[in-house]
C-alpha cells in the first residue's frame, strides 16, 4: 500500500440524533467496522431523513471496510446512498457529498471513472451546502474540491481551496474534518521544501485527529508524521513513539494494510539508520503482513520497495528475487536495473522490453533502466523505440531527470544525478530533499565515469 493512500483515507463520519445510528457513529470512530454496521443493520428509520442519515454513515463505513481491511467493494457505499430520499437540505447536500466520496475512491483504487465529474460533483455539493447555510458541510466539500485540485489541477489552486478549508473551519466544533486541509497544506508545504511549515502543520493534524478520537484518521497521521520525522528531518527517534502506537492501533484492529505500512517504515528506518538487521526483519514482517492480507497489490508495494532497497546496497540477486515478482512497468524496470546489476544482461534486455510493452507514459525508472543497458553494451529493445530517443545514454537519462521531477520520484531523481555523473548535484538534491544519500542512490548498474 503507498504512502500516498494511506494519507488520503479522508471519510468523516456524519452525525445523527438516532439513538442507534448514534452507537454506530461511535463504534465507527473507534474502528470497529463490522459493529458498526451491526448496529446500523438493526436501526429502523423513523423518516426518510433519519434513513438518509443512516445511509451515508453506512456508505462510510463500506469505504472503510474496503480500504482497510479489502473487504466488499466501493459500490457497497453507492448501493447504500441509492434509495436515499432526504427532504432536508443539509441532507440531500450531504448524500450528494458522500456519494462524491464512494465515487473518489472508486477511481483513485480502481482507476474507475472521471475526475472532471469528481470535481463537478464535490461544486454541486458545494453549492447545496451553501443554499442550506450548513457550515461544517461547505467546509467540508471546500476541502474535497482542493482534494481534486491536487490530481487535475496545479498545487497553488489546490493550497487555494484548502486554505479557505482551513478558514471556513474555524468556527466548526469538529476537529476531525478540520484536520483534513491542514494536513494536505503540510504536503505541499513539505513539497515546496518548507519542512519547517510542514512540521509545524502535520503536528497540528494529529493533534486535532487525537481531539476528534477517530482511530483509523489518528492511524494515518501518526504514520505520516512518523515519516517525514525521520525521512525528511533526520529525526528517527521522534519517530518511534508514533510508529509504536500505529503498530498497536493494526495489531488491535487487526488492519493488515495497516500492519503493512508499520513494518514498511520500521524498515525504511532501519534502513536509514544504517542498522541492517533490523532493515532486513522489517522488510520480512512487512511481506508476511502483506501476504497474509490476501492484497495482491500490497504484496507488489512491498516487494518493489524492498527490491528497491535491495539494490540501494549491490544486492542484485535479492532485488531480482523481488522485482521479479512485479509485474507493473515499474516492477520490470527496476528487474532490468537489478539484472545488470547480478550481471544478467540478457535478462535485464527481456525486463526492458516487456516494461515498455505497454501503453502506460514511461516512469523515471524505465528511462534509467534502458540507459543503463544501453551504457552496459546493449541495444535498445523494440518496445522502448516508442519513446523515438537515440541510443545515447545521455538521452535517456535527460528524459529520466525530466520524468522524475514532473512525477515529484525524488530518490529516482537523484539516482538520475548520480548516473549522469553529477554528484554534487545529486546530494545537494538530497540534501534539500533530506533524504540521506547512502539511501537514495543507486550506483550499482552504473559505469564508473
């Protein structure tokens, strides 16, 4: 599971003055999903607006269950909302709003649907909160049409709409959602390379995700805090509180993406530290975690990062053993990278050309991977002759730099940096990006310049 998705496990759970949906909204917030949805299963509507009510912590509660724990499916939450029929304005708003949810991740997990009609859903249901005066709901859908800012639009119209997130929320009594914008400011301040700023509002996101007391929300900013303590400031013991906390949170869940993501970080880490045992234990729990999940995405996230990992330190048969095993563009590129570097070329020329068989834009990883080969002795394969660049290295690695940075793949820039011989570059760069540069760079493919 990436970083990226666990930041983003958004769903705020709506309020009610039913006595059972008001069992179930604390069941819900405590993590405890499936009674939750008991008791939301047992609960007879008075009235088409209690119904409603009872319907979107219903679908909420399906996003839950299907990003956390794989179980059911998005279109749960859709079928859940489908025959809700408020005649209250702040309800018919708030179906429109958790229906624009459902729809979000939908697409963001399974690449299902559009996000123009995302953003034009989130303005709708932006427009029938501010009819019917709800504050905390115009708030709310601010922060969702930033959220879709971020995918379709430019970083400062997504800092925009998050900002005046932050403002409406001011005079709201839930910390919870008011937590969602200031944490994705500190991701664009932390990618403006304000790490103080960014520090300063990722704390201020698990402080009001602890006040709010949502333990799934709290699960996410604990690890993300954790993170970027350690990753971008260098601070790794500030780290260990929250990642023992996190682990307790999955284990006492029983959240196996959750587990997954703690023993990831314990072993980039480890990693980081330079304590190899442990790097290695970490990555071993996070496989056996992934495995146990039934994910086969989350058992690809882990073995294309420890792969990675694996040839951050010459290791090229153990990064071969993992990327071996993935199968996406990125997985067979970074097989390639491994191949050459277990001196397997011809492999490594099979890896290549089956990454660039497909009709996806080229990553970082699959420039750098042909360049590579290319720098070894080797033609370029057919299948990467659509990306119509000579067979210079130099080439190659100008159009990995260039598709690094427009995809913000940091340690791959810095990779590309090392490759083209720059090293002052390269750990200026990872100086500014704090991450430590033994970490980051991999030289093992790379002929000595």
């Amino acid at each position: 599971m990436s970083r990226w998705l666990a930041v983003v496990l958004l769903a705020a759970c709506a309020g009610s003055t039913a006595p059972r949906p008001l069992d179930a909204t604390a069941l819900y917030r405590s993590g405890r999903m499936q009674e939750a949805r008991a008791s939301l299963g047992a609960t007879r509507a008075r009235d088409p607006n209690e119904a409603a009510r009872i319907a979107v912590l219903a679908a909420r509660i399906a996003i839950d269950l299907r990003v956390v724990w794989n179980q059911g499916s998005f279109d749960d939450a859709l079928a859940s909302l489908a025959n809700a029929r408020p005649t209250e304005p702040r309800l018919v708003a708030e179906v429109e709003q958790a229906m624009g949810e459902a729809l979000f991740w939908k697409k963001l997990v399974g690449g299902e649907g559009s996000w123009d009609d995302l953003r034009v859903r989130f303005e709708h249901a932006l427009e029938l909160r501010k009819a019917a005066g709800d504050k905390r709901g115009i708030a709310e859908s601010t922060f969702y049409r930033g959220l879709i800012a971020q995918f379709i639009e430019t970083p400062a119209v997504a800092r925009t709409w998050f900002e005046r997130a932050v403002e409406l929320g001011e005079d709201v009594d839930d910390p919870l959602m008011r937590s969602y914008p200031v944490r994705h400011l500190a991701d664009l301040a932390e990618s403006d390379g304000d790490l103080e700023r960014a520090g300063k509002l990722h704390r201020e996101a698990l402080a009001l995700r602890e006040r709010a007391g949502d333990v799934l929300r709290l699960f996410n900013a604990q690890l993300t805090l954790a993170t970027f303590s350690c990753e971008r400031m260098r601070d790794c013991e500030a780290a260990r509180p929250l990642i023992e906390a996190a682990r307790q949170t999955a284990t006492t869940l029983k959240m196996p993406h959750g587990m997954v993501e703690v023993a990831i970080l314990e072993a980039q880490l480890a990693e980081w530290r330079g304590d190899a045992p442990a790097r290695d234990a970490g990555w071993d729990r996070a496989l056996a975690a992934a495995t146990t999940s039934d994910d086969d995405g989350s058992v690809a996230a882990v073995r294309l990062a420890r792969g990675a990992a694996r040839l951050r330190t010459c290791d090229g048969d153990g990064a071969l053993a993992d990327a071996s095993a993935v199968t996406t563009p990125d997985g067979r590129a970074l097989a390639a990278q491994a191949s050459l570097a277990a001196g397997k070329p011809d492999a490594a020329t099979a890896s290549i050309d089956a990454a660039w068989s497909g009709t996806e834009p080229p990553t970082a990883r699959m420039y750098l991977a042909v360049a590579q080969s290319i720098e070894s002795g080797h033609d370029v394969p057919p299948s990467a002759a659509r990306a119509k660049l000579p067979r210079e290295p130099r080439a190659w690695l100008d159009a990995a730099l260039a598709a690094a940075r427009r995809d913000h793949d940091t340690r791959t820039e810095i990779d590309v940096l090392v490759a083209l011989g720059d090293r002052e570059a390269a750990k200026k760069r990872a100086d500014e990006a704090h991450f430590p540069l033994q970490a980051s760079i991999q030289t093992c493919t790379a002929k000595p310049r």
